[in-house]
C-alpha cells in the first residue's frame, strides 16, 4: 500500500516532466534553427553550461544561497507580523476595520512601484530585498489566519462559554489549533511570494552579493541563455523546495485530525 500510495504521488508529475522535456528539446532541435537556437537552448546544454561546469555552478550556489537567506528572512518577518496582525484583529473588530484595509492595499499596491522607493529609504542592498520579500508574503498569512481564527464552530465556543474561559485561554487552546490547517495554507503561499521577493529584489538592489536576480539579468544582457535556464530553474527549484518543506510540516503539525492532511 505505501509504495502504491508513493507511486500515485510520484508517477504523475514525473509523466508531466518528462512530457516537457521532450517537448523542449523538440522544440530546441527541429522547431528553432541553429541561429535562434539561443531562444530555448536545448537541455542538455543547459545542464553542461549550466550545472556541469564547475565555475558556474559554484556561481549558481552562492547566488541561491544569498537568495535563499533573503527569502528566508523575509518569511520569517513576514509570519511574526502575519500572525500577530491576525491574533490582534480577531481580538478586535474595531482594530480590524481600522488595519485590514491598509494590509489589502499592500497587497494591491504593484510591487515594481514600491521597490525603487525601498531602494532610496533603506538604500541598495539586503535590507531592501528583505523587505519586497515581506512586502509579498505578509498578505497570505494574515488573510489565512484570521480566516481560520474566525472559522471555529460555534458549538466549540460554546464548550468554553461553559467553562468560563477567558479570552487568551480561548485564543490559546481553542482558535489558534483549529486556525493551524488555514495558518499553513497562507504560510505555503507566503514562502513562494517571499522566493518571488527574493529574486524580484535582485534586480533592483545589486550592492553586495549578487542573488539569482542579478544573474538573470547579467545573462540575459549577454545573451548566455543556457545560464540564465539554468539560473531559471535553480530559482523555481527553490520555490518548490520550501514549498514541499512546509506542505511536510504542516502535515507533521496538523496530523490526521484533519481532512486536508489527506493530501
């Protein structure tokens, strides 16, 4: 049953990337011609550009590794701010029609209009970045878990009404365990909006470190398209990374009293 229940889970996105694959490489070989052939590079030259070559891969790493950290900063922040943000507001209904307004206009506000001004307050390096990575997630984690502090079943309210608990013991033993399916939802979607972040900022903020961002860049300007798939796909490899990682958390955390850790 487990290597069936594996299978079910494996064999399905490993169909669909072996049907990209071939679609690229038919693409890269008999659509494009050898001269436009830097449009879509086939893949094996972007592995042998790309991760084969000692030089650049060693580049490629210390490029994940600043962004890695940028994101992860960022997420952090952003589920400190999130979740507090949410726990006050579900206290509070005038405080939420006072803050959740302005927590909405951050999320709707394009991102590219704030992070040249991030770049003149806070000047041109990780700080900057940080804050575009918590800029894009911090949305997800409050909507969600004020959501899911809200959603507790009034008969569960009742329960406590009858032992007289108080507002944090409510908070603590009630709302907050059954708001932990939703928290992890909008944390899932705040870990993919802070790589996002990370790597958005990049191309804004260049003092110091160089990030995937500036590679993308710094290869698209020379037209080394190999590297910047490469770049590419390091960049989406580490969205997905946390995103699995998290998706494992929750179902450690959450556990079977659940239905959405039937996933």
């Amino acid at each position: 049953m487990r290597i069936k229940r594996v299978a079910r889970t494996v064999v399905p996105p490993l169909v669909v990337l072996l049907v990209v694959l071939g679609a690229w490489t038919f693409v890269s070989h008999v659509v494009l011609s050898p001269r436009r052939r830097f449009l879509l590079p086939p893949v094996d030259e972007v592995v042998r550009v790309g991760f084969a070559d000692p030089d650049n891969l060693a580049e490629l790493l210390a490029a994940l590794s600043l962004t890695s950290r940028v994101a992860g900063l960022g997420l952090l922040i952003s589920v400190v701010l999130g979740v507090g943000l949410a726990v006050l507001m579900a206290q509070s209904r005038w405080l939420e029609r006072a803050v959740y307004p302005y927590v909405v206009v951050v999320q709707t506000i394009p991102v590219l209009a704030l992070v040249p001004l991030f770049g003149f307050w806070f000047g041109f390096g990780f700080s900057s970045r940080v804050l575009v990575c918590v800029l894009l997630s911090l949305f997800p984690l409050v909507a969600n878990t004020l959501f899911g502090i809200r959603s507790v079943p009034a008969a569960q309210h009742q329960l406590f009404d009858l032992h007289r608990a108080g507002r944090w013991t409510r908070l603590w033993k009630l709302q907050l365990p059954a708001a932990l399916p939703a928290m992890f939802t909008g944390l899932r979607i705040a870990s993919g909006g802070s790589v996002i972040g990370a790597v958005v900022g990049d191309f804004f903020f260049r003092q110091g470190e160089p990030g995937l961002g500036v590679l993308i860049d710094q290869y698209r300007s020379q037209l080394a398209s190999a590297r910047m798939f490469a770049a590419v796909i390091l960049a989406s490899a580490l969205g997905i990374a946390v995103f699995v990682v998290f998706g494992a958390l929750a179902r450690w955390v959450v556990g079977r009293w659940h239905e959405s850790a039937d996933g």
